[in-house]
C-alpha cells in the first residue's frame, strides 16, 4: 500500500502543480492556512481550478493544518519587537506610543488643510530611515485617490531628514487611482511587489474619496460598503503578513444629529471604525500648527497632541 504523502506545502496540495502554486502566491495565497480558510469556489475563482478539485485542496489543506497558541508572555514578546515610524513630532510620537506602528492600520481624518496628508509624507520618507532611528529600512507603497501626491514636499522633507532626495523619491512607488477597481487591485496584487521592492509602508491618501463618488445614495450602501470590507481586510492581512504599517487618511462629514459639541464624523460607517488599529483625529489650529486627538488605540489612552507642518516636515 503507497505510503499517503506527506502535505508541508501548498504544492503538496492535490491538483495543485508549480504553475497554480505560483499563481496563488502571486495573489498573497503563499501557506496552507490561506488555502483551508477559501471556500472551494473561492479557490477555483483565485487559481483557475474546477470546484470539485479545489474542493479536494481545501479539506486537505484543513486537515493539514493544527490550531497553534501563544501565551500573554509571548505576545508580549512579540509586540516589544514590532517596529515603528516616527512623525517627526516628539509629542504625538508620545501620543501613540512610540510612533507609527507596523503591523497595524493607523487612520488619520480631518477636514481638508487638517495634515492628513503631510503626515503621510513625513511617513513616506521616515519609513525609509533605518530600523533604530525613526524607520523601518524599507520602501513605500503611496495610493493616492486625489492626486495629492507632491514629490516637491518629499524632497524638502528628505533633505530635511537627511537623506538623498533622488533616492527617497525612487523608493516611493505612487499609484494613481482612478476608480476604486483601480484603488482595490493595487492592494489585491500588492504582495509581489511588497517581496521584490522591500515596501515597509502603505499609504492610502485618501481611503473613501473614490468609493463616496462612485457609489452614491442608500441603494448603492451595501455593496460599497462590502467592497471596503474586503479591501481594508486585505490591508490589515498584508501589514500582518509582511509586518509592515499601513497609513490611511479618511474624510469627514457634519453630523446633524450632534447638536453640541463638534460634529465633524469619520466617513466610512463602522467598517473602517472597527478595522483601523489607531483612530487620529486631526484639525487645523492658529497658523501652521495641528491638533492631533487620539480617538481610538487597543493600549493607549486617548489624548492630545499639537504638532507644526513646516517647510521642513512635521515638527513639534
């Protein structure tokens, strides 16, 4: 009787060869944890396989795999390593705890001229700083929705920094999006280019602008809001997976059922409201100053901080 063969990798798999192995890592399907969570027709969708055969890759898959824990201790551990961006700012690195922090969503929303998106290029270029002293020692994935991508204001910060501008430049790779079929797929297939480039930060500036335009009124709701499921999950898979951070700007709307108080409200519902690890809340303050308010954090306490947008960066 053949000895049943041994299931380590997703090659391993029944029906699955070289060439749709390949194709499923090049979709971020790179271990059997992946596989045994797709339903069967998920897989035959991804990888080009009947749903008979990928039924039969799923179960073994499944049957493949074992449940692992970590103990408090080891999380703990494991949290002590995750590395970190700086802001630039002192007192709103203090404000979430050490900066920036990989494997991690961190949205940022406001009304427009709040920093949103200065603050996502100070990241751009500290995340490029060694691990140690304010970066991460990688490159940078920019999606930009609005076209507000300004590599003038990347340079003045580099040279601010330190740093050869040229070079901080070229390891920012800018994705003009146009629609969020656009917006979507360049997260989708992001992976490879995540392994091949090095990239240590996504920014997403801005994340609802195209999925407010493109899908108005309350009959288009539930399938715009499906979307961004599906897209701010994949996100947070890809920080998870390549332990990287991830860095979205959001906007705004008055909320008219807050009577007192201030009625500026996140776009976005609950979908990015549970999804985003950090919640930073920014506004515009007297001349080149911002406050930035920390809404929502799993470890830290709400709080405030004031830094300074200057030709330079962000400072204190």
């Amino acid at each position: 009787m053949a000895k049943e063969k041994s299931i380590k990798n997703i090659e391993d798999l029944p029906g699955i060869g070289p060439t749709t192995a390949e194709k499923l890592k090049d979709a971020g399907y790179d271990d059997l944890e992946k596989i045994a969570v797709l339903s069967a027709h998920e897989l035959s969708e991804i990888s080009g396989m009947s749903v008979e055969s990928a039924k039969k890759a799923t179960e073994a898959a499944k049957q493949a795999t074992t449940l692992e824990y970590n103990t408090g201790s080891q999380v703990y551990d494991e949290r002590k390593a995750i590395g970190r961006i700086l802001t630039g700012s002192k007192e709103l690195d203090e404000l979430l705890g050490g900066g920036v922090e990989a494997k991690g969503i961190t949205e940022a929303y406001g009304k427009f001229a709040s920093g949103k998106s200065q603050l996502g290029f100070q990241l751009s270029v500290n995340a490029q700083l060694p691990m140690g002293k304010g970066g991460l020692s990688g490159a940078v994935l920019f999606v930009d929705t609005e076209g507000t991508f300004r590599p003038e204001r990347i340079e003045s910060i580099a040279k601010a920094a330190g740093l050869d501008p040229t070079e901080t430049l070229n390891n920012i790779l800018v994705v003009r999006a146009e629609n969020t079929s656009q917006q979507i797929l360049t997260i989708e297939r992001a992976d490879k280019l995540i392994r091949e480039k090095n990239v240590k930060l996504i920014v997403v500036d801005s994340m609802m602008s195209l999925f407010r335009s493109e899908f108005a009124g309350r009959g288009a709701l539930g399938e715009r809001q499906q979307k961004l499921n599906a897209h701010i999950h994949k996100l947070q898979s890809l920080a998870d997976t390549y332990s990287l951070a991830v860095y979205i700007t959001n906007q705004v709307m008055d909320n008219p059922a807050i009577l007192f108080g201030d009625p500026t409200t996140p776009v976005g519902g609950n979908i990015i409201a549970h999804a985003a690890t950090t919640r930073l809340y920014l506004r515009k303050s007297k001349e080149d100053k911002r406050i930035v308010r920390l809404v929502d954090s799993p470890n830290m306490p709400e709080g405030e901080a004031v830094m300074k947008i200057t030709s330079n960066g962000i400072k204190d």
